[in-house]
C-alpha cells in the first residue's frame, strides 16, 4: 500500500507521540521532537513503499534511535570551549622558554632511542597506531596479522618504551 498525504497524516499522528516519548528518555524535548520530524522526513523520503503496519513500526523506531545516537556522538565529539579561557590579546600566548624547549628535547630524544630499540615490527605497528593515527583493524590488514597481534605488539612497545623513559 503506497501512503497518500492523508494516510501519512494518520501514521504521524499515530506514532509522533510515541516517538517523541521514546525519545525523551534520551534527550531534552525540543530535540526529540526535532529528530521525530527528521524520522518521518526519512521515511517518507526512502520507506514509505512499506505495507505492513509492524515493519513500519519497527523501521520508525530504528531510524529515530539511530538519528538519536547519531546526534549524541555528534555532541560528544563537539568541542565546548568557554569563551572566558579563549585570551583575549594575542600577548596573552607566550612561547616556551629555554627551560621547557631542553626538557622537551630531552624527552623526545629518549623517546626515538627507545624507538629504535624496539623490533622493526613492534616499531612500525607503534608508529602507524600512535603517530599516523591508524586504528588496530587497519594495521592489522596492512600488515597481513590479526588484530590481537597488534595489540600485542603495541602492549609491548610501550612497556618498553616507558621502561626505557624510566631508566634514562
């Protein structure tokens, strides 16, 4: 059964409600009722060929939890910054002294070190995960091993690398 307008009407009337209910557990009102509308916008726009009042059912219930988790990580990765710690005055940023710069150095010169004493694998799988930013599962298909080896590999190098900072 292909909805009309009207018969649209009566399945938002129908399940809107419940839907903003549902989603209030989550989040505050006006967001729910937000992601409501954004639900049926994406039914109607992809499922409304759906006959069966159950799959329906199922399938508004799916994409207003989905929109709803797609917005909560969107929050959580969102950066809250009060404007009172932003400086106002560019003199207000200071770069590092003398002091800072040597222990810097001193630092990321044991580091390499460390890095260099590790096994060419473990130091190419700790630099692909910790300096290219590369998750373990596609490491763990770029260099053809399963993906507890790249955990294990990584456990390793950095025991040895905070072994190494430690006694140096």
């Amino acid at each position: 059964m292909m909805y009309t307008d009207n018969s649209f009407d009566a399945l938002y009337c129908k399940y809107s409600p419940r839907l903003v209910a549902y989603i209030s557990r989550f989040s505050d009102p006006w967001t729910a009722e937000d992601l409501v509308h954004d639900t049926f916008i994406r039914y109607w726009t992809s499922y409304h060929g759906i006959s069966d009042e159950k799959e329906v059912s199922r399938l508004l219930y799916t994409i207003v939890r989905n929109l709803c988790i797609s917005q909560h990580r969107l929050r959580s990765c969102t950066m809250r910054v009060s404007i009172d710690s932003v400086p106002r005055r560019s003199e207000e940023f200071t770069a590092p002294d003398s002091d800072q710069l040597c222990s810097y150095n001193d630092i990321k010169g044991q580091l390499d070190s460390a890095l260099s004493r590790l096994p060419r694998r473990s130091r190419q799988i700790f630099i692909k995960s910790r300096i290219e930013k590369m998750r373990y599962s596609d490491i763990a298909e770029d260099m053809g091993i399963s993906v507890s080896a790249v955990e294990k590999h990584i456990s390793k190098a950095l025991k040895s690398l905070k072994a190494a900072i430690n006694t140096e």
